[in-house]
C-alpha cells in the first residue's frame, strides 16, 4: 500500500493523478486537517507533526509514503530522512513532491552526481508561487542551484491563498487574490518574463487556470501532481520491491471533522472522497 500524506485535503489533487497512473494499487491518505495549515508554523513544529503524519501510515501498512505537501517536503522531509526513518521504519520509504519539480526544472535526476552534472544550460528564469513557510525555507531555488545553477529562482508568497481555497472563496475573490501574487511575481522579476512557473502547493492546481490568465502569454506553468505520478512511476521502475499492486482500493482518513472534510475533498479529488477520523 502506498500512504499519502498532507497538512490538509490540497494532496488529493497529487492523490488523484497517482491513482490514475496507478489504478491497480491500493493507496490510503491522511490529512492532518487538525493541524492545517502548515504553512505559517514553526519549522520545528512542522517536522514533528509530519513526523507523526508517516507513523500513522506506517503503523497501518504503508511501505512506501508521498508527502504531498510542499511545505512538509521543504521543511522536513530530509530531517526525517537522514535521522528518523531508517532507525524507526527500517525498509520502508517517505518521497515528497519537491524532488520532481526540481527535477522537471533542471532536467537533472534527483539522484546524479551533482558535480557531474554541473554542465551551464540555457540560462532560464523560472517563477515559484507557494505558502510563506516554503518560501523562508529556500529549498526550492537551493536544490535548483545545486543542479541547474545558471537558472534563476524568483519566489513569490501566496499567504492567503491556501485559506480562500479552503474556504469556497468566490471565483472573484480567488481571482484577485491569484492577481495579486501575480502583480507581485513580476514586480520582482522587473519586466522579464519567466520561462515557467511552478505552482509549489498542492491546492494551488485547483487555481491554475487564474495563473495562466494573469501570467505572461507563453508562460509554461508545471503541473505537480502530474510530475509527482511521473517520478512514482520511475521510482517503482526502480524499485521493484515498493512496486505491488492490489485491488485499486482507495482510503481516507483525517485527523480533523471527517464529515466536513468529506463535503469538501470531492473538489479535490474530483469523485467523492469519504474520510474517516483517527
């Protein structure tokens, strides 16, 4: 069984295109509606809750977790990698949806020897719209520096995006909002136009077509749920032993109102999507 875990419900959209690419297999995702939104917490707070986020998935049958939540990725999934998962869940595997942004952008694999890599390409400027706590992370334009240096990385914070998605904002209010980040992209960017955008929160597809109408004509804007079933396919490619299809059973469990929650994951998840509470 493959976990997904996220701060909320935006991890459906990425839950939705893995179950698409991966029909026959048996996935169960946790929201920590409880706790949401991550985007404004502490870094150490967030570590520990995503933390408890992959135990609860694993003490269920997980062998391999996605965490669809960009600022989780960000913040805590190489703590938890590096100190945690191999002493606590020996055997099993936690991915994040960072990675195959990072990878599309610089073409490079996640993987390759990054001093090997270090080949200049076409010099490029990519825009990335995502919550405050991603952005003061950094780890987007790091990882991206350290492959693909000659491209430049401008942020832009979309603080209240996150809440006027969650809430059933008017189709007005969330285009003003998408506007603004917009506006505010490229003010930073001072009249050049980005190559691509990368939407780097999983609510945020819910939106794309606001982005695309306020950016640039041109303007590539990368798909992460996309990207991420793409990088599981590959990673199952390789990892045969995480690649074990079941009956294409689909689960839902909240650590928040798994009533409330239900109501709204079908925006997500685009089919209705029953939750139970842990």
């Amino acid at each position: 069984m493959i976990g997904v875990f996220d701060s909320g419900h935006g991890g459906l959209t990425v839950l939705r295109a893995l179950h698409q690419s991966l029909p026959a297999h048996d996935f169960l995702y946790l929201g920590d509606h409880a706790d949401a939104p991550y985007g404004d917490r502490p870094p150490e707070e967030i570590y520990h809750l995503t933390l408890a986020g992959m135990s609860r998935l694993f003490e269920r049958g997980a062998r391999l977790i996605i965490v669809a939540c960009n600022t989780a990725s960000a913040v805590a999934l190489r703590r938890l990698q590096q100190t945690w998962l191999d002493h606590a869940w020996p055997g099993r595997r936690v991915l994040g949806v960072l990675v195959p942004m990072v990878e599309a952008v610089t073409g490079v694999p996640w993987m390759a020897d990054v001093a090997a890599s270090r080949q200049a390409g076409e010099a490029r400027t990519i825009g990335i719209f995502a919550t405050s706590r991603t952005v003061d992370s950094g780890a987007y334009p790091r990882e991206i520096a350290a492959r693909a240096p000659e491209v430049r990385v401008v942020q832009q914070a979309c603080p209240e995006l996150v809440p006027l998605i969650e809430h059933d904002a008017s189709r007005i209010q969330l285009e003003d909002a998408v506007r603004r980040y917009v506006d505010g992209l490229m003010i930073q960017l001072d009249g050049v136009v980005p190559q691509a955008v990368m939407l780097g929160c999983t609510h945020y597809p819910l939106v794309a077509d606001l982005f695309i109408a306020n950016l640039p004509a041109g303007v590539e804007v990368l798909s992460q749920p996309d990207l991420t079933a793409k990088s599981l396919r590959a990673y199952l490619d390789r990892h045969p032993e995480f690649d074990q299809p079941g009956r294409g059973e689909v689960k839902f469990i909240t650590t928040g109102d798994a009533d409330r929650i239900t109501t709204l994951a079908t925006r997500f998840f685009g089919k209705p999507a029953r939750f139970e509470r842990v």
